[in-house]
C-alpha cells in the first residue's frame, strides 16, 4: 500500500474494493481503448477486404490478450510527447501493426474510442460487481426476514411508537427496493456509446467510401464485439445523457442503502438488535462498555459521498460547448471513485448485517409497555360495529399515553354510554404479541 494515497479507496479501504480499483485503474483504462482500437483495425479489415500476407486476426486477438503492464508504460512514454492519450495509443499500435498501420484509428476521432471503452468499463462493474453484490445483499437481508425476524414488534412512526408489525416487514421494504431498482438496471438500462467520427455523422467514412453502410456497419460492430448501441445523433461527443441515467440508477442504490443503515442504526439504538462482540475489537477509547454500528454508519457515508459524487458528475458531463470541449473527459474519470464509495457502502452494510442479532427480549418489552398502539384497531372495530364517535372516544382516552388496561378502558366506555359487546370484548382481549 502507498503510505502517501490521498484517497481512503487506494489506502485505508483498498483491501475492501481492490477489484474497483483494478477495473477503474488508468492501466485497464488504457488496456479498454487499446481493445477498442484493435478490434476496429480488424474489423475495418475485413469490411475493406484488405489483403495481407500475415493472419492478423490472431495477430490482433493475441496482442489483445498479452497487453501487459510493459506495453501500459511505452504507451505512457508517447503520451508525455504527444499530450494526448488516444493519439500516444495509435502512435504505439502503428509500431505493433506496420503492415496496416494506415488502417489504424481510420475515420475515428478520439471519443469513438473513450466513449465505447467507458461505457463497456461500467458494463463489466455491473456485471462481475456490483449486481453480484447487490445480490449478496439481499440474500442476507431474506435471510434475516426469514429465520430470525417474525417476532411482532412496534413501529415507529413520527418516532412514536406505532401500530405493531415485524422486522420481517421492514427487511422486506429494502428487498422490494433493491429488486426493483436492479430491474431497471438489469431490463430497463441499455448501453450507448458513440462511435461517428469527428461531427457525429461519419461524414470523413461516407466521403472515402461512399459504397459502404457505415451506419449499419459501425452498430453492428459496438454490439457484436462488446454488447453496446450506437448512438447515431451526436456532437464530436456522446450523448451523455444516457451516462446520467446509469449515474442516477446507481444514485437511487445509495438511497436505499442510506435508509437502511440509518433505520438499522436506530433499531441498534433501541435495543432491537444485539451487536456481536468480537475478541479484540475496541468501541471508545475511553468508553470500555462500547460496541457501536460502525459498519452501518461507514456505509452510509460512502453511500453519501457516492451519491454527491453520481448527481455532480451526470449533471456537468451533461452541458458541452458546442460540439466538443474537454471537461466531461476529467470529469468522467471520477465515476470508479463513485463506484468504490459506493460498493464500499454495501460491503459494510452484509458485514453490518452478519455482525447483528435480533433481540427478541427487547422488543417483547417494548411491545408490553406501549400496549396503547392497539387503539387503532379497537377504534376500527368500534365503528365497524356501529358504535358513534369511536375514534374520538379512542382519542379522549388514550392520546398521549403509553399504556392501558382494559378494566380503565371498559369504565372509560360505559361512563360514555358504549354498551360492551362480547363482539368489542373479543378485540380487548386480543394478544398483542399475535397481532401479525
């Protein structure tokens, strides 16, 4: 480890998202656009059908395979002379590829290829990262709700206790959450990226060689080699607004993930949950009793931190002047910093979970003490048996308290005239720790 990192992600917190940090390294960065580039020397190829003497298709796919930390740093070396990364990549595959040099970067300019590299960057996160860590999360989270949460419990509602229902129900609201917010990630998200020239129109392509479809071509290519749509409308620069739309599926993962922790914290708080002492950990300094939520409580920072970081990043790369200028490019750079918060924050918050117990004894005395939250259902069963004024008989009596028996509830009733049913005594004697 670097003892002089500035960012937490490449020094306290690498071991936790190393492999956020490989794939949004400047290294895989560079190896994508070297990808990119190759794939479509190949492709323009065959599409021209220019013969040469050497198989080049191996040629090319073994280059691809073998790129290596050495071929990183020539390409690093051209770039300080040519202060432009895509032209250093060009400048060093020419050397690699001699024979068909002219063929290299043909009718491209330099975003056909950032664009495409990005974007398939963010596909493979999704894919071998962040979707199988979202899937950990909520198998834990079922998990939880299915074996360890079905006590009935109070809710909180203003902060007040509240009509009772189960940790079971409140896991499940995450659940839901994160199911449905990866399907519009998993079905409702479509990559983009562009790829048509110097103005967006492929006008260099269709000049040279006007006999081709390069519209149809050049879309089938992105999606046959890397699973990605072309943008066909667009300045010298994608249409990032589609990036945005990814940012922001990402931003609503962190809000669930917020929300979470800071429900599960306040359940910490109250007792709900029981909080693992593990042999040699410290909670105070000062305070020997302690054991705090502090994965929870580091989740939700960086939950925080990625959120911030998604919404001022889709929102700036979003307004370009004119058809090209170069602040979405440094911007753009920071996504994998957004990443690495937020799959920080999910990996604290399963190992937050994992670090907690349900405590079944304190919730049952919570219930016990706060037995006035069954009124709504008394007041409901009142009216339904046509008693007058019940929820404001309800509210005379028990606004405002914590508790009551039945003996004060039945004189409260019949100094206020209400005949007591055996219908209403059956609902007086239910059990509240059955009620769900």
């Amino acid at each position: 480890m670097d003892h002089y990192c500035v960012s937490p992600l490449d020094g306290r917190y690498r071991d936790k998202v190393n492999d956020v940090n490989e794939l949004f390294s400047d290294y895989m960065f560079t190896r994508f656009k070297v990808t990119i580039e190759c794939e479509y020397l190949y492709f323009m190829l065959n599409t021209l059908q220019v013969t040469t003497q050497q198989d080049y298709g191996s040629i090319i796919s073994n280059f691809i395979s073998n790129f290596s930390y050495e071929d990183d740093v020539q390409i690093k070396k051209l770039e300080k002379q040519t202060n432009h990364d895509i032209q250093a990549i060009v400048l060093y595959l020419k050397t690699k590829f001699p024979d068909v040099a002219e063929y290299i970067h043909f009718g491209l300019t330099s975003q056909d290829i950032n664009s495409p590299a990005m974007v398939y960057t963010y596909k493979v996160f999704n894919d071998s990262i962040f979707l199988p860590d979202i899937k950990k999360l909520r198998m834990r989270l079922s998990y939880m709700a299915e074996t360890e949460c079905n006590q009935t419990m109070l809710t909180f509602t203003h902060g007040q206790p509240a009509t009772p229902s189960t940790m079971s129900r409140q896991f499940n609201v995450f659940i839901n959450k994160l199911s449905n917010t990866t399907k519009d990630l998993t079905n409702g998200y479509c990559y983009t990226a562009k790829m048509g020239g110097s103005n967006g129109s492929l006008s260099a392509l269709r000049v040279v060689y006007p006999q081709y479809n390069w519209d149809h071509l050049l879309a089938s290519f992105l999606g046959d080699a890397f699973g990605i749509y072309r943008t066909t409308n667009t300045t010298q620069i994608d249409d990032y607004i589609n990036y945005y739309k990814l940012f922001q599926i990402y931003e609503r993962f962190c809000l669930i993930i917020i929300d979470l922790c800071s429900d599960i914290w306040m359940y910490c708080g109250k007792g709900y949950f029981k909080q693992n002492n593990v042999d040699g950990e410290v909670g105070s300094s000062a305070m020997p009793h302690k054991i705090n939520p502090i994965y929870f409580e580091n989740a939700e920072g960086n939950a925080k931190i990625a959120c911030d970081l998604y919404t001022s990043i889709g929102k700036h790369i979003s307004v370009n002047r004119l058809q090209r200028d170069l602040t979405d490019s440094t911007i753009l750079r920071n996504v994998g910093v957004a990443n690495g918060h937020m799959i920080l924050a999910i990996r604290n918050v399963i190992t937050g979970l994992e670090r907690i117990t349900i405590n079944s004894q304190q919730i049952k005395k919570d219930l016990d003490n706060n037995n006035i939250v069954l009124m709504e259902f008394i007041q409901l069963k009142m009216r339904s048996i046509g008693i007058t004024n019940s929820y404001d008989l309800c509210k005379e009596f028990s606004r405002g308290k914590t508790s009551f028996t039945h003996r004060d509830f039945i004189h409260f009733l019949q100094v206020n005239n209400v005949t007591i049913t055996d219908e209403l005594m059956s609902i007086l004697r239910m059990n509240i720790h059955e009620l769900i």
